[in-house]
C-alpha cells in the first residue's frame, strides 16, 4: 500500500467523523490509586465523557469491592465497568494485576460491542483484552506507560531485564498503535522493536494546582520561615525513583543552607528506611486533591531525579505550581523544561551537573523566582482537552491505514 504523504496526516485526522463512540479503557491500575498510570487514565476518562463519548472501564477489584458489571450511578469517569479479580503486583502491593479469561471479555463486548479498546497496561489483564479484541476483530490500541523493563535492575532483576523487553516488543506489537507521551520515549520502544507508535502527551489541571495555594501554616509545620528553602519530592518512594540520588543532592544544599528542609510527599517500600537513615526530613505520606495541590505550593525547589519514567505527571504539576523544577533531560522534562528558561536540567549521565543545578536554584534567589514564574505562564498551555483530542484523533478517528494492525506499520506522529 503506498504510503500518504506525513503532511497529510494532520489535516485527514482533522476532518475525520467525530461520531460519538464506545471506547472501552482496560487499565490495571485506576483511581483512587495513586500513581501516574491512574492519574492519566481519570483525565482521560472524564475528558472522553465530557466529550460525549461512552466509556467501558475494565480493571481489577481494589480492596472491599467485589468482582462484577457495573453500571454506572453518576460516576464521571465511566457509563459502567467491568471488575475483576487481581493478583498483587510483585513490589508494588498496593497495585493489583487483573485476571480475566478472553472468553469473559468476548461475551461482554459481543453483548454491547465497543467502536474500540484501550489497553493501557501490558499485565495478564491486558493480555486478555487484546486476545479477545483481535478474535471478535474490534480495533484495540496499546499504551505505553511505565518502562517495567528497565525497573528490573533496581530490584535486583536486571536478567530479566531482556525478557521484559521481549515481551513488551510482543504485547504492543499485537495491537494496532502503541501510545507513547514522549518522542524520547517513542525512540526507546523503537529501538525495543515496537513497530508502530503514536504521540500522546500529558496535561495538567492549572486551576487544581497553582501558586497561590501556598499555605504558610504548612510551611511553619515543616519548620520553615518565609525565606527558608522548601526541597520538594513528590511521587512513590521506591528504587527505581533515584531517591538515594536525591537525597544526596539535599545533603549538598543543606551544607550551604542549613534551615533548607527535605520534604517527601508519597509512600513506598523506601520509606522506612529514609525515614531511619534521615529522621530529620519531613514525611508527609499520600496527599490528595487540595492537600496536594497545597504541598505543592509551599514548596521552593522540585527535585525529580528519576532516571526511569515514561513520563513523570509530577513535573507538569510542579510547573503549574510555580516550582524551580531540577530534572534530568528525560521523560517529561525532555519535553517542556527549557533550561535556564523556565527549570534546570541535566544529562542523564551526569549526576554531579543534575547536583549543581539544585545549588544554583538555592543560591540564586533571582533566578530561582524567574523560572518559577515562567513554568507557570508554559503550564497554562499544558491542557487536558488538547490531549483528549489528540487521543480522539489517534484512537478513535485514525486514517484509514493505521486502523488495523495488519495494514501498515509505519509510526505515526502528530506533532
């Protein structure tokens, strides 16, 4: 099949049908959780329904539900949804992986069959729902969201490291387009083999996180005065999240200023020892909504020192909060820090420059108020409603030769 011009792209996807649909979102993880996986999937559930779409979930029983269809009763986030029974996930135990037979699935959409399936999880649950899309010949879309490959080696399990990317490069490739939120990351699933991607970013709610939810009082609770340097982590608290890293990088700014304070935001299997090792950082545990939004706020600096997400929700929301965000040049920091403009930024391999940037932050109270207020002003572009269209455009409504996997596979991006 002869290839369209790239130019064209953009301008088939806009003029495409914009019916309203039946998508059905399979996730092993969705909120209440926590983490970025389900965060994405709340926006991107309220924003289809918002758009007047109808949306299946599929995912595993959380703790005190029970196993079932559902309809929904009001919920924002879908029209009804099928749980599931879930097996807990080796090192995350809070996360549950689904479990469901191909079988179970084919009757639910022979009964109400979807326009198309999202599967935003590559776990057994997720192996399932592509088995039984592709056998009843329903369009079924993958997302990549969490790099479980290269986790491996921060628990010990880096053989398994090959193995995960071979499975990875099997599951995706079984579905029509994989989405991915950055084009770093859509080099990364290139180089695993994973033949046909798809752009899909992230936004950030910049009503629920801003500046001037800044709350003194909380401040004062950490210990801190008005021009005290408030160092922010916000995320889970484990390995793969580089927080030894970061908490080295603290212990280099509190040697030049001693009434900095390290305050933590999460929870994960890291905590107890941080806590042992560094009785003296602030733990705040899970925050939600408000609280979050507050803690957010009330700090000065952002360190986000993971070398392993596919993105990282945290720096968007960092931004919208008017933080000095200090990153790696990776994942969502690749994509929206400009540095010296609007946050600093260093190589992957040079944890001493990543060190460096934070110091500057601390010592440089000018520079450190100019970044701040320039991620805002770039957050407020950052919205969810483009993303959501986006997603239409590539899940929904994609041109004609990348609507079955068997057709071409050839990547595509919507830049």
């Amino acid at each position: 099949m002869t290839k369209k011009p790239a130019e064209n792209t953009v301008t088939e996807l806009k003029s495409t049908d914009r019916r309203k649909q039946h998508i059905t979102i399979v996730s092993e993880t969705f909120p209440p959780e926590i983490n970025g996986v389900a965060n994405t999937i709340r926006h991107l559930c309220q924003g289809l329904i918002q758009r007047g779409h109808q949306v299946t979930v599929v995912r595993p029983r959380q703790a005190h539900e029970k196993t079932g269809l559902l309809e929904s009763s009001g919920n924002s986030l879908f029209s009804r949804e099928l749980i599931v029974s879930g097996l807990p996930l080796p090192g995350y135990t809070d996360l549950r992986l689904g479990v469901a037979r191909p079988a179970t699935l084919r009757k639910l959409w022979q009964s109400r069959r979807p326009d198309s399936i999202y599967v935003a999880t590559q776990g057994p649950l997720g192996v399932a729902a592509v088995t039984a899309a592709k056998r009843l010949g329903i369009p079924v879309s993958s997302g990549f969201h969490t790099n479980f490959h290269s986790y491996s080696r921060y628990y010990g399990l880096g053989a398994l490291e090959r193995i995960l990317c071979a499975y990875g490069r099997w599951f995706h490739n079984r579905t029509a387009i994989t989405l991915v939120p950055t084009r770093q990351t859509q080099a990364v699933t290139r180089k695993m083999g994973i033949t046909n991607t798809g752009l899909w970013s992230r936004g950030v709610d910049c009503q629920r996180f801003a500046p001037h939810k800044r709350d003194p009082s909380l401040r004062q609770s950490w210990g801190l005065t008005d021009n005290d340097r408030a160092v922010l982590y916000v995320g889970r608290l484990a390995s793969e999240k580089n927080l030894r890293m970061a908490a080295a990088c603290f212990e280099r700014i509190r040697g030049l200023h001693p009434h900095a304070r390290f305050i933590l935001v999460g929870d994960g299997p890291l905590r107890q020892p941080l806590e042992e090792r560094h009785p003296d950082y602030v733990f705040c545990g899970t925050q939600r909504g408000e609280s979050l939004a507050r803690h957010y706020a009330s700090g000065d600096l952002f360190l986000f020192p993971s070398k392993t997400d596919t993105f990282g929700n945290v720096v968007l929301e960092a931004m919208a909060s008017g933080l000095g965000v200090v990153a790696f040049d990776d994942a969502a920091a690749a994509e929206h820090i400009r540095h010296d403009d609007n946050g600093l930024k260093a190589a992957l391999c040079e944890d001493e420059a990543f060190i460096n940037n934070a110091l500057r932050l601390a010592d440089q109270p000018s520079l450190l108020n100019r970044l701040r207020a320039q991620a805002r002003l770039d957050a407020l572009d950052l919205s969810w409603n483009s993303q959501i269209e986006q997603f239409e455009q590539l899940v929904l409504n994609p041109p004609a030769q990348a609507r079955y996997h068997a057709v071409n596979k050839q990547s595509i991006q919507i830049l």
